[in-house]
C-alpha cells in the first residue's frame, strides 16, 4: 500500500511541485480479527522527504494486536493513529 501511495503523489505533483515542495505518504494495513483468530497483524507506513527532490526516508511500524475483543482492537489503533511521531 505505501509503495502504491507514494507511485501515485510523486507521479501526480512531482513534475508541478517537486523543486519546492516536500512529500510525504502515510498507509496503513490492518488484517481484522476473525472469530478462529487471536491475534491481529497491523502495518503503518510513513514516507517522506527531509528536502524537495530528495530520497525519501520511512518508518514502518507493526503492531501484533492480542486484545480478545474488536472493541479494544479500535481503540488501541485509534491510539496509534493519533500519536504525533
């Protein structure tokens, strides 16, 4: 998802705003729990450039969700999602 992301806002703004602007891409993957399923696997991605035109750094972050309940789930990833990084 991140690479798909990132192919689509480079391929979109770079020739317009590449030499002055910074981009970045946040993508997150979440599997949901299945009723045989105890554990959720979750991946979010951050891309970015520290300057315009440059190579783009990343952050992957997985998450293995043990809450028993979808409830716990979401609000756990709320959480994640809300954090200033």
């Amino acid at each position: 998802m991140l690479d798909h992301d990132t192919a689509c806002c480079w391929k979109r703004l770079k020739d317009k705003r590449g030499a002055t602007t910074r981009f970045f891409v946040f993508a997150i993957s979440v599997k949901a729990r299945g009723y045989k399923a105890w554990t959720i696997r979750t991946a979010a991605g951050i891309r970015f450039q520290t300057r315009p035109g440059s190579e783009p750094a990343q952050i992957i972050i997985h998450v293995r969700m043990l809450d028993k309940e979808n409830l716990q789930q979401q609000e756990a990833l709320g959480i994640i999602g809300s954090l200033d990084l």
